[in-house]
C-alpha cells in the first residue's frame, strides 16, 4: 500500500521548506538516518539532528526532542520504530511543522490519519533520499 502519492512527496521536498528535523539521528554513521540526513544536506536542506543523546550531527545542533528545538521546523523525518513514530507525529503536529515522513518500515496507519486530518502532508513507508533524484 502506498501512504502519500508522488505529488505528496514531490510538495515535501521542493516547496514545504528547508529545514528538516531528522528524529532518530545520531552520530552513528552505520545508521540509515545518518546517510539519509547527508544526503538532504546536500541537497540544501537544514538538518536538525533529534535523539535523546542531543548529540551534534553533521554539524548542527542536536537537541533531545522536537519540543526543544527553538526555532520553527517545516518537516519532521522520522526514523524511530513503527511502535514509537505515533507519538513523534503527534509532537510534529504540536510544533507546527508542515509535513511529516515516515522512512522506510515504518507504518502507523492511525498516525498517518491523525496527521492528514491535521492539515499536514504525510509521507509513509519512503525515504527522501531514494524520491530525491526522481524529482
């Protein structure tokens, strides 16, 4: 099943805005959100590493949840479990972001609906850095 059509996908990374908080970032460079986060880097987008450890990622601030971000958040990136991604939606939705994206494996079909109903555009079951080149 699909959660958000290509043109979904293709308003998230062209016109929702630059500033990407990536959840589930650290600095382990093994990790898919590390490779995923560079790849939006250089496609000019603002990275902003969200992980308990509120570690400092490719050079940017970490900070340990979306709520301590100071600053306005356009899309929140979400690499965490299917289990714990409904209630990172929920604080995207709190902190005004405009979009979300679920990556690859994570499926929440509740949090998918609360989202939309939301007026956010959601992506589910993706990863931005596989849509990118397709744009």
């Amino acid at each position: 099943m699909s959660y958000g059509d290509d043109a979904t996908v293709r308003k998230i990374l062209t016109t929702s805005g630059d500033t990407w908080a990536v959840v589930g970032l650290s600095t382990n460079t093994a990790r898919a959100a590390y490779g995923v986060a560079r790849v939006l880097q250089r496609a000019g987008k603002r990275i902003v590493p969200v992980h308990p450890k509120a570690e400092s990622v490719l050079g940017e601030q970490g900070y340990a949840s979306l709520a301590e971000i100071p600053f306005p958040v356009d899309v929140v990136d979400v690499f965490v479990n299917s289990e714990l991604a409904g209630e990172v939606a929920d604080q995207a939705v709190a902190k005004g972001a405009k979009a979300v994206w679920f990556q690859l494996g994570v499926v929440d079909e509740a949090a998918f609906d609360r989202t939309r109903a939301a007026g956010l555009d959601m992506v589910m079951d993706r990863c931005p850095a596989i849509e990118l080149p397709r744009l």
